[in-house]
C-alpha cells in the first residue's frame, strides 16, 4: 500500500499538542473558497509513500515531540486516503507515538471509522454554520460533517473545533455563537479556535493559473479576532 503524500513538516507547533511531526497528504473533494492549498486538490500528484517508510521517516524526530507532541495527518483531506493513514497510525500506536487527524470531516464510512479507532485526537475544521454557506463556499452538505463531529463524541475522541473568520461572510456574533453551540452540545470538543483569514496564497492561485474566490476580501484585524473569540468565552 502507498499513500501519496505533499508535504512534510518536521516541527510543527500548531497542529494538535505538543511539537508535531506533520504529514501533508495530496488530495481533496472539496473546494472551498477559502482555500489556502489549492496545490493539494489534486489527487494524482504528490509523492507516493508506504506506510512504513514515512514511519521511518517519522522516527528520526521522534526525541522533539516525545514530550507529549506527536504525528499529525493533515492535507488536502487525508479521508480520502484513510485505508493509508490507518496503517501509519498502527505503527505509531505499536511505538506508543500520539495520532492527531486535522480533517474538514466530510467523509464518514467504514474505513473512516477503523482510522478513528486508531486516532489519539481530531482537529476538525467546521467552515461554516449553516447548510447555505456550505452550499455555496465549499461545495458540500454540512450534515455530513455535523454527523462526523457525531462520531466522534460517540467514540470520545477529544476533539478542537476550528473556523477560519472571513470578513464579510462568518465574521458575525450569531455565527459564532452557532459554532460555540455546536461545540457546547458535543461533550468530545475540548476547545474551539478561531483563525484569522489570510491571502498570502494568492501566490499560489496565480503560479496555477487559476483563481482565488476570496482573494478580494479584507483579513481581519486583530481587534475583530479578540472580539469574536470573548463571545466563545461567554456563559
């Protein structure tokens, strides 16, 4: 079995606890309008991996995160390669290492199921909180996310619900109190983080000929960003 893989990064300090060793993986359904990695849509590139050599791979760092840090499999969506991810999972339970899946949570079957047996923690991206804004930003349902933050409360995963705030589109009060509500009704989400807009990927968009939908909208301040953050803080 292969996996096809991005990127790697060796000491990543903001995705999950502790210091990470990440894995990028190549691929994605959606295609949100916010997306900063559109180099990763595509499921054909990237470079091809088996489990065992990325773990490998993953051994040699092992003295930055063995503090309580760990491996964490982002993407693109690393659902779509989750018979791959599972088995690199496997060897990082046999070497006592954390798993964390940094996941939008589109994705719910049965081989989803058995790499969420294996997974330590989840970083789940909710977007949005109404089915419209999903319809129109990102291009799926949200109820199939709704359902996977389900499973996880059901499987006890400790889980960080995360959201990117956009100026104009979920930068509002009710919006984030719908996330928080979300939250506060799933007993499995140990906190929500809310992450600032940015459009440093514009580079990328450009280098691929094509264009980024929100490219023309403003990042926001960082007043905005304390301001929508006390509202999750409040009774």
């Amino acid at each position: 079995m292969t996996g096809r893989v991005h990127s790697l990064q060796s000491l990543g300090a903001v995705d999950g606890p502790g210091i990470r060793y990440v894995v990028f993986l190549q691929g994605c359904p959606l295609r949100c309008k916010c997306c900063h990695n559109p180099d990763t849509w595509d499921a054909a590139d990237g470079k091809e991996y088996t489990p065992e050599e990325l773990f490998r791979i993953i051994l040699r760092y092992r003295s930055y995160f063995s503090g309580g840090g760990g491996v964490t499999v982002s993407g693109g969506e690393p659902l779509l390669q989750a018979a791959f991810v599972s088995e690199l999972f496997t060897l990082c339970r046999e070497a006592g290492i954390h798993t964390c899946l940094d996941t939008s949570g589109a994705i719910l079957n049965g081989e989803v199921r058995r790499l969420l047996s294996l997974t330590d923690y989840v970083l789940l991206d909710i977007k949005y909180t109404t089915e419209e804004e999903y319809l129109a930003n990102v291009g799926c349902s949200m109820m199939p996310v709704l359902h996977f933050l389900d499973e996880l409360d059901r499987m006890r995963i400790p889980t960080v619900l995360r959201q990117v705030i956009i100026p104009t589109v979920n930068d509002k009060k009710d919006s984030v109190l719908r996330l928080k509500q979300i939250a506060d009704t799933h007993a499995c989400v140990d906190h929500v983080e809310l992450l600032p807009f940015r459009t440093v990927c514009q580079v990328k968009y450009d280098s691929m000929g094509i264009e980024f939908p929100f490219g023309h909208l403003p990042q926001p301040t960082a007043e905005q960003m304390d301001r929508l953050k006390a509202l999750l803080l409040a009774k």
